[in-house]
C-alpha cells in the first residue's frame, strides 16, 4: 500500500519554470515513487496549463477562495499526479507566476490560497478519496500551509518545508492578518510575526514539522548571520527538525546520451564527439575558433549568482585565450554590463538575454567550463548539469556548490578524484585565479580529460536523496 504526499509548489517542470525549485519539484514524485510513496502535486492553474493535463476530473471546489470561485482540477503528466488550482480571479493573468514585470500586489493571497487549499485537503482529502499523510511545501509560496495546519485546519497529516532560497521570505503587512485567515492570536515573535509583519517562510519554518533545505553545507551555512537572513536563530533553535538533502538531477532529462537539443550525443567512452557541439556552439554565439576553454554561464542574472565578478574577472580570461556563452536574464544594471561586455568583446563572448531551455541543453554539451560564482548557493543545479555533460565546473567555494564539485588540487589532480574548481573568498580576485587555473589544467589534454571524466562518472541521480526524503516522511508518521 502507498504512502501519500501532497507536494505544494509554484513551480514545476515541464508545466512552469523560473529555476531550480520547478527541475526540483517536477522530479521528486517519480523518485520518490521508487520508495512506495505516492506523491501528488498541488500547483496554481496559471493561464494554458489545464491544457497540457488532457483530461481532468475535478475533486476539490470552493466558491469563496479569498475572493472567488475555485476548483482542483486532477490529471496526469507523465508518470505523475497534478491537482491544479483553477482560481482565475488569482491565477489567470499575463505575465510569469509572481509578476508581469513586477512582483503582483496581492501575491501574498495569491500564494496564501494555494496554502490554504493544501491544509484543507490535508484535513478532508480530495474527492476521490485520497488524503495526505505528509505535505510537503516548497519555499516562501507553500510557507503558510504549515502554519494553516497547526493553527486553524488541523488533521492527522505533519507538514515538511523545504528551503530552496532563504533570499525570498514571503513578506506581507501586518494588516493582511485577517484577509489572510490568520489568526490574531499568532501574531507574536514566536509564531507569525516578522520584524512587524509577516512573513510565510517564518510561518512555514516555525509551524512545520520538520525543515529541509538542499544541501547540507547550506543547511549549517543557514544557522549563521552571514547567510540566514535573519531566520538564523530561528533555525538554530530547530536544528534538530532541520535536515540538508542534496538535490539531484533528473536523468530523463539531462543525459548527454539521449538529449534531443544536442547535436551529437556522447558519453564518457565517446567524449570526442563533445567537440562537435563544442564548435556548433561557439557558431550559434559568433564565437571565433580558439584553442582556449569555451566558458559557459545560465543563469538568472542577480548578485546572488555573482554576475557581477563575471563582468569584473573575465577580461584576463579572455587575455588567456577563453571565450565566454551567457544565457541569462535578470537585474537590468547587470545585464547592460554583460552587454558592454560582449560589446567589446566581439568574437569572443557572446550573450543571449532570455530563457531558452533547449539553449541550455547545448551550452552544456558544447562548453568546457560552466561558471558559477555564487555569493550564496543553497544546491545549484548547473554544475551538476556540467559534471553529467563534461563541462567542468568552476564554482564558489559555498552551499551546494561546496558538496558537489571536488577541487582540483595537486592532490586531487594526482588520486584523479577532481571534478573541477573551487574558489574562496567569493570575489573578483578568488575568481579569476580560479579561471587561471582552469585554463592551465586545460592546456594538459590528459588531466583535463581526467577531469571531466571522472565528474562524469559521478552519481547525481536522485537516487540518494529520495531515500533521504522517504526516511524524512516516514520518520514523522510512526
Ligand atoms: P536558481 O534556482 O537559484 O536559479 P539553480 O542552479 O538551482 O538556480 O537552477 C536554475 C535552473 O534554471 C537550471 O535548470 C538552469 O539550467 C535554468 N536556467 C536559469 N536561467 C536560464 C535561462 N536563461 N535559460 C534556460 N534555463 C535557465
Ligand atoms: C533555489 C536555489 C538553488 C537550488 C534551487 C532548487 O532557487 O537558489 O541553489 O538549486 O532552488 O532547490
């Protein structure tokens, strides 16, 4: 007999995607599947996704949901279960999942119903008969799910939250309490209360029965000042609720072997043929040939993604012969820099701004070296994108990006465990050292292609980490 679990998520892959959280949310149920767990995903019904399900039955419906009419409308998706929140009067808009450009103004009703919804159909279940034993919520958006559970719609179910970006926090005036359905009573320090306001991550944090966020470098780094936001007392004090379970990535989809974006297909026994997407890349970004590593970046383009070092450490990197492929968007002042960047630099980076997934797909396949030099960096999933396609990976020494990439020290390089390079501090100068050692381990065919071998050869499937989430969710409920 399966386990249940009501996933809640504003994100999810293949049907809406800004980052890292939709790859995350959209390969957990099939993983977790795998361990007996039956996993449904709750997710708002933004405009054309009741579309892509086919058919649907509809197995929750309320007429007053914070303003309106609203259904849960079930279908399927490959293997897997949605229940989209069909509530147009918050969700039927232009524009992506949290604005058009800017953040909507009722966002936090917007996501208090999607928690709402969830907490009710962990107490009553859906029509069909199915109720939750876990529901596990997704950042800021899910946040007040286990706060509604604990305080106003109680049920048998416990609640998870995880933490993919601490950054964001969910805020709301304090004057929002009732419209939010929260209750006057909780609103103190130690419950919803937030500097003066609201908050649905600390809701979420403090209600929930248990926390994880996505790597276990960052669920310590968390517990500090430097990179808790404010929440790390918070999370100090519910350390012992507080796991870090490294994500994966979903191999259906990023597999150098079967990848239907590339041009031709390799693994670690044919890496040669990586040459051929290499040249095909540097073609699509009017890149000159050059016998320097072809340097590649996606990412959204903020300070967190340490953008601004790229503008500030890239200039020698090209001196020594690199090229540089940006796909990106974000801060407007970060993307005139790479602009000028690629302005004065013609031949030899090149940039799309934008979102392009089937871009990516290529720019993994054709690179030599993946980019990210994160300021903070709960998982990060290009570098294990990069390590699965051959495209060493040059990372800030934090987060996930500390648990997932082995540095190529003489020591390393000898005992052939290196996958890439990392660098600390995180500034310009930490950087562009690493990018001189990047380019010089490229020059020694041999040892390079040690490297990407060898990162290659890693286990980044989301085997592991279900078995954790399993063990999580069954541990709450015996
Ligand atoms: P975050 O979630 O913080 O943005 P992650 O590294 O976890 O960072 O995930 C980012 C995801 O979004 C990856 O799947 C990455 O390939 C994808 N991505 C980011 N920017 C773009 C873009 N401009 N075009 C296509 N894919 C992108
Ligand atoms: C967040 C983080 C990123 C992580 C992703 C999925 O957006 O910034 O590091 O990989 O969520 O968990």
């Amino acid at each position: 007999m399966n386990r249940r679990v009501l996933s809640v998520t504003s994100e999810y892959v293949p049907l809406v995607k800004t980052g890292g959280l939709a790859d995350v949310a959209g390969a957990l149920p099939s993983a977790l599947a795998e361990h007996d767990w039956d996993m449904r995903t709750l997710l708002p019904a933004y405009p054309g996704l009741i579309a892509r399900l086919g058919d649907v039955t509809q197995v929750w419906a309320d007429d007053a949901l914070f303003g309106g009419q609203a259904r849960v409308l079930m279908g399927r998706l490959d293997a897997a279960t949605v229940l989209l929140l069909n509530a147009p009067h918050l969700y039927d808009r232009d524009g992506g999942p949290y604005g058009n450009p800017h953040d909507f103004a009722d966002n936090p009703q917007r996501f208090a119903a999607l928690s709402w919804v969830a907490a009710q159909i962990a107490q009553s279940g859906t029509s069909d008969g199915w109720t939750p034993e876990i529901v596990h919520c997704h950042d800021w958006q899910a946040g007040f799910a286990p706060a509604y559970m604990a305080l106003c719609l109680p049920s048998a179910a416990r609640s998870v939250i995880t933490i993919h970006n601490i950054a964001f926090k969910g805020e709301a005036p304090a004057a929002m309490l009732g419209s939010l359905r929260l209750p006057i009573e909780a609103f103190n320090s130690d419950s919803l209360e937030y500097w003066g306001n609201l908050s649905s991550l600390k809701a979420g944090l403090v209600h929930a029965d248990a926390i994880t966020t996505v790597s276990p470098t960052y669920a310590e780094e968390l517990m500090r000042p430097q990179y808790g936001f404010g929440l790390e007392g918070l999370l100090k004090h519910r350390a012992a609720d507080f796991h870090g379970i490294l994500n994966g990535v979903d191999e259906t989809q990023w597999n150098p072997e079967t990848d239907p974006h590339i041009a031709r297909h390799f693994n670690k026994s044919t890496l040669a043929h990586k040459q051929h997407n290499r040249t095909a890349l540097m073609a699509e970004f009017g890149l000159v040939a050059c016998d320097g590593p072809c340097a590649i970046v996606v990412s959204r383009l903020t300070d967190q993604k340490g953008m601004d070092l790229l503008v500030e450490a890239i200039p020698d990197f090209l001196q020594a012969g690199g090229c540089l492929a940006v796909l990106g968007s974000g801060d407007p002042h970060i993307e005139q820099d790479l602009k000028s960047l690629a302005q004065s630099n013609p031949g030899r980076v090149g940039l799309r701004i934008g979102y392009d997934e089937a871009l990516s797909h290529r720019m993994f396949a054709g690179g030599d070296l993946v980019l990210v030099p994160s300021r903070f960096e709960p998982c990060g999933l290009t570098q294990l994108y990069g390590l699965r396609y051959g495209c060493v990976p040059v990372v800030a020494l934090t987060g996930g990006l500390a648990d997932t990439v082995i540095n190529a020290t003489p020591m390393a390089l000898q005992d052939k465990s290196a996958t890439g390079i990392q660098f600390h501090p995180v500034d310009a100068l930490a950087f562009g050292q690493a990018l001189r050692r990047a380019v010089s381990l490229h020059q020694n065919k041999k040892t390079w292609t040690a490297v990407q071998k060898k990162g290659m050869s890693q286990v980044l499937g989301w085997g592991a980490s279900a078995a954790s989430y399993a063990d999580l969710y069954e541990s709450l409920i015996v």
